[in-house]
C-alpha cells in the first residue's frame, strides 16, 4: 500500500512540475548550492581513473556518486550546504574516507585523494587533512552557517549579524534586539542599497533600498552576505543577501527558544549627578537641561522559536518546519509614557522529496507578518500623524534538480513572493 501512496505521490508531482512554469512566469532560478571536485591519484602520483566517488551528509536523503576520468579528476553534482564524507574507492587499492568537509553555499571546493595498493588496511580515513578552500571564488563576502548565527552574541536579527561583517556599516546601533522588526539601512564597502536578496533562491526585493527578509531567524542553515564579485543575479554593486533554510533528516531532530525582558531585568547606568537636570559630576561633565535618561528604548519584549525537522518515510521523503513570534514594546524619546509596538510572526516549511539518487523535489513556503504601530511618531511627530503598518509576506517555490550524467545538470525552479503593507490611522 505504501508503494502505491508513493507511486501516486510521484505521478501528482510530476504533473505540478509541468504545470509549475506556467503558474509563476516571472520566477527565475538561482543557485544555492556549492559543488566538491577534486583529482585521485595513486602512490606516485599517476592519474587514477575509473575510481567511485561517493558523497554523504544528513543534507542528502540519498547518497550521490560519480566516477573519476580519464585524467583522474572528478566532479560531484551541486550539493546543499552541510558537513559532509567523501569516500574513493577502486578495485585492488584501500579506499579512502574523507570526513568532515563543510561546504558553504556557492563555493566550490576541492578535495584530492592518493590512493595507496590494498595491503594491510582496507580503508584510509582523513578526518583532519589539510584546509579545503574554495578554488573558484572571487565574490567578496561573508558566509554565517546556522551554528555561527546561534553562537554570536548579537540580537536575533538579520541586520545585527550584517554588522559583524568586514566592509559593512549599518546606519544604527542594536542594542539588545532594539532594532528587530526594523530595517537598518547598510552601505557595502561604501556603497548603498541591496543589489538583491534571494530566500531559497527566489527574489524577495522590494525595492532597491527595502526587502522581505524579516525571517525566521531559527530556521536559517546559511545566511550569506555578499559585497562585489558576487553571482550574476546581482545587478551592481551593494550588499546581496542569499538565504538558505534548514531542512529535514533521517532521524527526528527539534529545538526550543524563549527569551523575555523588562524593565525589571535591566538596569541604568547613568550616575545621579548626570541624571539630574544641569548636574555635574566629579569630572566636570554636565547633564543637559532634562538631564541624561533611559537611552535604552526597549520597555519589554518576547521572542519565542520552535522548530522539528525528521523523516516522512526515510530515505525518501523528509520535512521541516519552524514557527516563531517576536514582540517589542519600547518607548520613545522626548514622549514620556508612550510605548509603540514592533511584532513578527513567521512560518516557515519545507519538504525534500527524492526519486531516486538522480532526481530529487524541494517544496518550500514561508510567511510573515509584521506590526509597526504608531510608525513615525516621535518628539516632533504627533501621534495623529503616525500610521499603523500591517505588513505580509508571502514566499514559496517547487524545484526539481536532476542529474542527467557526470557533466551534466538540470535545476527547474518555480517561485512566488507576494509582500503587502497597509497603513492605518493609529487606534486609541
């Protein structure tokens, strides 16, 4: 019965891939994946051809193998970002094992083989070589993979990450997560303005100065920032975000985060003198007429993110899905006892599907929503003169790669983004 569900499955798909085209003319695809090639040699370092190449890693539900040339060297198809283990092996020679290569997206990295006779050992395993690099490259950027985006210590937020990055400057300061749910205008190098942003290869711009990348910041395997040099889908010079999502595995995999602040859990560390309306401290330094306050804006916040990813039947299909909500209060400089609200709420999910070890599907969507209220008051601003910003976003896409032979591949994407803001009168 399974067999026939699949079957069924199958037949379903194939007929939304030949209907996808037409469902999304303006879609274009883009490339998120890196590639592995290398040359097998033997002891002397003559040219091994003939020998079987295998590539494994929990971003792959099957296997992908290819065979080395005439010239030894060897090309495995475009692979997703993860850590993964090459093998080689040929007949009457002990086969080598490769672990712990960690491809990024994009990048094309090259890893050789020496191939010793069979003797004693059967198999050679490198777990530590020497450093894989990236051969091809000329782009000028930074990559962040999902464990560096969850180690550094900035707020949950896409622009914070992007202030770590050499050659990036951001027009604000985060503090704390006091720019989440705000765009932060960047120059790149001294240039300003996004060349593009990709979510999973589709383009989310919404202009030259603004997109849709108010993401899941949980559910991100790669986040990477480009400045020059990059792919040809950026038109000129300015900052290019490529966003790559987490997908499912063999096995059950899940996480659980919530932060929460306020007032009680932070403190002010302006002395009293300067605090006071025309104080003076010990150094001489004198606080302006309303004295020095509470520079920091955010009164309270949550941030709540969950996600499950694991196997629909293993070795076959896999999902994952994540959900997260971010909500702000923070108050406003010069209007004592005013607080506005900044909220997020994301959905995100994804199923990889294969055929075989040659024909794989990727389903995707994400949505997002977004509250801004009272956007545009301040000191100056009136709160009759502010606006309510009611924002959502709507991303997904199917893709079909196939590899056809050695030398060559086939990648059908089709993709949707719909991104809507309505402005409303604020509410008493």
């Amino acid at each position: 019965m399974s067999r026939r569900i699949l079957g069924y499955f199958e037949l379903c798909v194939w007929v939304c891939l030949l209907l996808a085209p037409g469902l999304a003319p303006g879609a274009a695809a883009q490339e998120l994946r890196g590639q592995i090639v290398g040359v097998v040699t033997d002891s002397t370092g003559g040219a091994l051809p003939g020998v079987t190449v295998t590539v494994t890693g929990q971003a792959l539900i099957q296997p992908q193998t290819t065979v080395t040339g005439s010239d030894g060297g060897y090309r495995l198809p475009p692979l997703p970002p993860g850590d993964y283990s090459v093998v080689f092996e040929l007949s009457q020679f002990q086969t080598e094992r490769r672990e712990g290569i960690q491809l990024t997206l994009r990048a094309v990295l090259k890893v050789n083989a020496s191939l010793a006779p069979a003797g004693v050992s059967a198999e050679v395993n490198v777990v530590a070589g020497a450093p894989v690099v990236d051969v091809k490259s000329t782009a000028m950027g930074t990559s962040f993979s999902k464990e560096l985006l969850t180690s550094i210590p900035t707020a949950r937020d896409l622009w914070s990450a992007m202030a770590l990055a050499p050659g990036f400057s951001m027009s604000g300061v985060d503090v704390g997560g006091s720019h989440i749910g705000s765009q932060t205008r960047t120059q790149s190098y001294g240039v300003n303005g996004y060349t593009r942003t990709l979510i999973e290869g589709i383009i989310s711009n919404n202009s030259r100065t603004s997109n849709s990348a108010y993401l899941d910041y949980g559910s991100l395997q790669e986040y990477e920032l480009g400045a020059s040099g990059s792919m040809g889908e950026a038109a000129g010079p300015g900052s290019l975000l490529n966003f790559a999502v987490k997908s499912g595995a063999d096995s059950f995999h899940g996480s659980a985060l919530a932060y929460y602040q306020n007032d009680s859990l932070r403190t002010l560390n302006v002395p009293d003198a300067l605090a006071t309306p025309g104080g003076k401290d010990e150094d001489g330094f004198v606080a302006p007429p309303g004295g020095i306050g509470d520079s920091n804006s955010i009164a309270s916040m949550y941030d709540l993110n969950g996600d499950l990813g694991g196997p629909i039947v293993r070795g076959k299909a896999r999902f994952y899905v994540s959900l997260r909500d971010n909500d702000i209060f923070s108050t406003v400089a010069g209007l004592p006892g005013v607080k506005i609200e900044s909220r997020l709420s994301n959905a995100t999910a994804k199923v990889n599907y294969s055929f075989n070890a040659r024909n794989s599907l990727v389903g995707f969507y994400t949505w997002r929503y977004k509250l801004d209220s009272d956007r545009g008051i301040s000191a100056a601003v009136p709160r009759e003169s502010a606006r309510n910003q009611d924002g959502r976003m709507h991303l997904a896409k199917l893709e079909w790669t196939s590899i056809l032979t050695n030398r060559l591949f086939l990648d059908l994407q089709a993709g949707w983004h719909k991104a809507t803001n309505f402005y409303t009168p604020p509410v008493d």
